[in-house]
C-alpha cells in the first residue's frame, strides 16, 4: 500500500502480517469511540499504538494526543511502544522524537503528544488536537473522561476518534455504565484475551493461566477479559462469576403472552406465547405437566427500576423464566396472569410495598393461586389474610439469606444473565444493608428471593391428574404377585 498523498513514501504492505487479525479491520474505523478492552496481553496498546502510526503516515498534518493518568507513566509505556514500532517498521528517518518534551512529529507535519492528566500545565498547552488515546481508561474518572472528550470538539480537517484501552477491572466501573449498560451511538466495542495476540510468548500465557487456580478475580479480568468484580458483594463473587460465565452465552426462548378479553376477564384457552427476541419474558424450562412452579414478583418503584418476576420449579428448584421490562401494572398483571397459567397456575406472590394494583388485578382476574399472607389488623388486633408479598424488617433479611444460600448450594439452578448481574452488584453499604450498587437494579434479586419466601404454599409433590400409565400383562401379573404377598405377610403378621 503506497501513501501517494504525502511527500513520503511508504510501502504498508506488511501491515497485515505485523497486526493481529482481530485488529486489522479496525484501522479504517472511523468511530467517535473505539474500545479496546479485555485480558492482559492480549495486544491492545501495540494495536492503538499501531493504528496511530498509520493514521499520522496517512494524515498529513494529524495531532494526536495520548493520555494516562500519572504524567510520569507515560516514558516507560506508552511512549516506548511508538518508538519501538517506529523502529521495527523502519521509519526512524521519517520521525524525529523529542524525548525530553515527550512528542513525536513526522515529516507530514502530524505529530504525536504525551501528557498525563495530573500534568494541567501540559494539558492547557496542546492545541488542535484531532484524536485522543486514553491509555488504561480504568485509571481515570468519568469527570476526567467527559473534559477529555469536549476537547474534541468542533470541524476538524480528519475524523476525530478517542480509542481507550483497559482491562475490565470491576464490574460497577464507570466505563461498564458508560459505554456497555446502554447503548452508544458511534461506538465500536472489541474484547479480546490472549488467544487474540499471536505475537504473545510462553511465559506470559503461563503466568495468565495459572491465576486460573490461584486467583479467580484476576483471572476473570486479566485471563479471560470479563469484567471482575470487587468490593463487599453480598452474594459470593467467585460462585455467582462462575455460573455467570457457564450461562452468558445461552439464548433464551424470548417473548410476551398474548390473549383474548371478554367482559373484563382473560379467556385461558386464548393465552399465547409469542417467540419476541425483544420480549419481556425469557424461558429456560418450558412447563412441564403435573409439576409445581412458584412464581415471585417486583413491581418497579419508578426511574430506571424494571417489573420483574422470576419463575421456579417447585420440585428441582430449577429457574424456568423471568420477566423484565417497564410495563404498566396493569398490563404486567395480565402477563402475571398468563405466566402462572401457562406454568400450571402456579403459586404468585407478588410485592405489595410500592404498589398493590397488581395483586388486586389478578385477584379480580380471578387468578386461582396467589399467595396469602397473614397481617395484623392495627385497629381490630385480628389477623386478616391477604394477597400477595410484603416486604419488612424480618422478610427482607430472610428471603435475601435464603437466596445467598441458594446460591452457595445450588448455583446451577441460576439461568439468567440479568439476575446474575444484578447479584455481582448487590453489595453491603455502609450500614451493612444489603442494597443494589447507584445507578444498578435488583428487581430480578428480589423477584427470584420472593420465589423463596412463598414457597411454602405450594406443593413440593407432583400435580395431581396424571393418567395411570397402561401395564403390559407381565407387569400387570408382576403387580398382582406383590399384592398377595404382601396381603399374605399382614395375615401372618396379625396371626
Ligand atoms: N502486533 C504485534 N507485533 C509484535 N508483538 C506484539 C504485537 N501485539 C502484541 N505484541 C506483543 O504482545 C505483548 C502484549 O501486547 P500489549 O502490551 O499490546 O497487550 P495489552 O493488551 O495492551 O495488555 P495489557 O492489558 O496488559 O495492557 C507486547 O508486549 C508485545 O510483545
Ligand atoms: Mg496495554
């Protein structure tokens, strides 16, 4: 490849067999935003490092400015690797370095400069600057990120792109808020482990491996580039990261029950489920006849906060399907309504802290199995029987504690993404109450917890109705021989 553009020269055709393959693509990339995260040596800084080499042949006149926290990091790291890719790529007569000041120009006139966030004086001083590399983004804050990112602002001649590098060191991190929880408009996101880098030597995939025995966080973060996660969870991190990585690939049945409406009521022989990849409802077990499901919901109490709703089998304790999603109360009832129908009418228990419209809609509904709860009559001093879950002093810390031991001894009966997420953030705050992390749900957690609260009300034995099975005339005789000795046995035992 030849830069005709330029008064240089230079012959680009090894940049194939220079780059690893995942990268390759991504130097015509053109987003505002390109993250490169994941494992440790995986190759992301030679990779930016290489992008901006070519971007500073290419562009004539080009400013780039690369940035870490601590001024001082800068010589030994990211500095070094342009100089040694300037050399290995034999363009040391096309760059002239200035080691003491720390920047780089090429003979096009684009340049590179270095400066660390704690270094204000340098940061005021640069001017013009095209595109911005934030080396170990994880380091710096949000604050820090949104000043760097109005720097680029305005016409620029080139397009303008911030590429960050980091390891996903915590699962609550900014950057996971940021760039990952919601969606971003020119944006290209790339993980990428050690397997990616094929320039990466022995030793080092030796010291990557062996944190898979000796330290389970690191190696999640820096083995296999999964956000880690730190901090005073209340569930255990090792545990729930584990089912989390065997279950993040596997693809629910998505979808929303449709149904017919009549003078006010759902007609059960209509009820649906309609296969929606954007679906409130995600099914892992669909139901099985004659069994016990128990199903625990959430009302959302405003803002970011979903409705939620969690389904088990009340027999193996297997989560056979959530719900998710903003809906109305009303509408999440009949969704309620269709679900416990469609698991057998299965038990309900919904909370009614916040919002008691749903628990009073299914009972209008005539739904046949909700949940019922014994409260004390403030006036009266009689107990009263109610629909539907509250929540108190002595519920809470229940149901939460019978949810951490769930976990702790039957991790594989946990199917859902979301509700594992929601547990790697739901931490203890200062006074020791178990709470969802700021900006973080925990909707499915209690969901999923209030499943455990209720199902005592629900048998733990099949459903009755299953058909005798038809025996063969051997079994049939097989049967009949049993029969007799046993009545024979009483006899005796009677004399
Ligand atoms: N294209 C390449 N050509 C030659 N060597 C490479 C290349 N890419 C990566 N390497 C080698 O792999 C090593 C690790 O790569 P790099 O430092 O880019 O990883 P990283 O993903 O930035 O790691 P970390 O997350 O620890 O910062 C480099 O020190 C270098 O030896
Ligand atoms: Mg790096």
């Amino acid at each position: 490849m030849w830069c005709l553009k330029m008064p240089i020269q230079i012959d680009l055709s090894r940049l194939p067999e220079l780059t690893n393959e995942v990268y390759y693509p991504l130097y015509w990339n053109q987003d505002r935003y390109l993250i490169l995260y994941g494992g440790a040596g995986s190759g992301k800084s030679v990779f930016a490092a290489q992008k901006w080499i070519f971007r500073l042949l290419n562009e004539k006149g080009l400013k780039i400015l690369v940035i870490r926290k601590v001024a001082k990091t800068l010589r030994h790291s990211v500095f070094a690797l342009f100089r040694s890719i300037i050399a290995e790529w034999g363009l040391t007569d096309l760059f002239k370095i200035n080691k003491s000041d720390m920047e780089i120009y090429c003979l096009n006139g684009s340049s590179v400069v270095f400066a660390g966030l704690d270094d204000a004086e340098k940061l005021k001083s640069v001017h013009g600057i095209n595109s911005i590399w934030i080396e170990e983004a994880s380091e710096i804050t949000e604050d820090d990120f949104k000043q760097v990112d109005l720097r680029l602002r305005g016409l620029t001649k080139y397009y303008k792109q911030i590429i960050l590098t980091f390891n996903p060191v915590s699962i609550t991190h900014w950057l996971k808020t940021y760039f990952f929880d919601t969606p971003k408009e020119n944006c290209t996101k790339l993980k990428t482990t050690y397997k990616d880098n094929r320039f990466i030597d022995e030793e080092y995939v030796k010291v990557i491996e062996e944190l898979k025995d000796t330290d389970p966080y690191y190696y999640t973060v820096y083995g296999l580039g999964e956000w880690g996660i730190i901090g005073k969870t209340v569930y255990n991190a090792r545990i729930v990261t584990e089912r989390y990585l065997a279950i993040k690939d596997i693809i629910p049945v998505r979808g929303n029950f449709v149904y017919e409406y009549e003078n006010e009521q759902i007609i059960d022989e209509s009820i649906e489920f309609i296969e929606d990849e954007n679906g409130f409802i995600a099914i892992y077990e669909p139901p099985i006849e004659y069994t016990p499901y128990v199903i625990g919901g959430d009302i959302a109490e405003g803002g970011y906060e979903f409705s939620a709703a969690s389904v088990r089998n009340n027999l193996t304790w297997n989560q056979a399907a959530t719900f998710r999603g903003h809906l109305d109360t009303d509408l999440y009832a009949k969704q309620m309504y269709c679900l416990g129908k469609y698991y057998n009418n299965a038990l309900i228990g919904i909370e009614t802290n916040f919002e008691t419209h749903p628990v009073k809609e299914l009972e209008r509904l005539n739904y046949p199995n909700q949940y019922v709860r014994e409260t004390l009559d403030k006036y009266t001093g009689e107990t009263q029987k109610k629909f539907g879950w509250l929540t108190t002093k002595i519920t809470r810390p229940l149901i939460i504690g019978r949810h951490v031991a769930l976990l702790r001894d039957h991790s594989d009966t946990f199917n859902d993404a979301a509700l594992l997420e929601e547990m790697m953030t739901f931490v203890r705050n200062e006074e020791g109450r178990p709470e969802h992390q700021e900006g973080k749900t925990d909707d499915l957690i209690f969901a999923d917890a209030i499943c455990l609260g209720i199902r005592n009300q629900q048998t733990v034995s099949e459903l009755p109705g299953r058909p005798k099975p038809k025996l063969t005339p051997a079994q049939e005789f097989k049967e009949k021989l049993a029969r007799r000795r046993m009545h024979d046995l009483m006899r005796r035992s009677l004399g």
